[in-house]
C-alpha cells in the first residue's frame, strides 16, 4: 500500500481545517450573533439594555422603539429583511453613530452606544456604516 494516498488525507485534513478555522474566525467577532435562530425582536433588545420599549413605528417592514435607561437614551430599529436593513442603512445619516446587529440597529450618541454595546452586543459604525470601527 502506497504511503502517498494517506499523505494526501492529511494534507486534505489539514486544509479543511485551517479554512475551517479562518472562516470562523473572519464571520465571528467576539460580538457575534450566532447564524441560527431567528434574529431579537425590538422588545429582547430592549429586555437586553435593561429598558421597557416605547414604540414608535410598528410596521411590517420594520419596528423601531425609544429606550430610556440610566446609560442614556437610544433608538432601536429591527428589520424584517436584510435588504430592509441595508436600504435603511444607506439612507442614515453618515454622522450618526450606531451599532448593527443581525437585521438590527441602535442609534444612539458614541458615550452611549459604547455602554450599550456591553449589553447588546452589534458592530460600532462611527461615520461610514459600511466600515466597522475598531474597539
């Protein structure tokens, strides 16, 4: 029997793995929502950040609420769609910043999205909200 089939394994082995881990390692932050499950609703963020939301636009393509809490003030915005997200996303203020989740944002002034961000976990977008911000 040839050693050459069994070198192949592992090199094969070996290649699955490391892909294996650098996939998961680039599509999973610290802060990462999991793949699974269906994404929060307005009101489990909320539960989250530790308020009790006002809702203030209640319609199938989203729902977005007014929380205020001892960290401050904010507005959470969820998604029915990914697409929905995206089309909103482009059209908010590029100076405003916001964390962003899996088909969910929350805007907020920086001193209390850093807070919140603790609680409810998303990416920080400072300016462009293309580009994650480090930290």
């Amino acid at each position: 029997m040839s050693r050459l089939p069994h070198h192949h394994a592992l090199a094969s082995a070996a290649v699955v793995a490391a892909l294996s881990t650098a996939l998961s390692s680039a599509c999973a932050g610290p802060d990462a929502t999991p793949a699974y499950g269906p994404p929060p609703t307005v009101e489990q963020l909320a539960a989250r950040a530790g308020c009790t939301p006002k809702i203030q636009i209640d319609a199938a393509e989203l729902r977005q609420a007014h929380c205020q809490t001892p960290i401050g003030d904010f507005f959470l915005t969820t998604f029915a769609t990914q697409r929905g997200k995206d089309e909103w996303m482009d059209q908010a203020p590029e100076y405003s910043p916001h964390l962003v989740g899996d088909i969910w944002t929350a805007l907020a002034p920086r001193s209390v999205l850093d807070r919140l961000r603790l609680r409810i976990g998303g990416d920080l977008h400072l300016k462009d909200h293309r580009v994650k911000s480090p930290g």
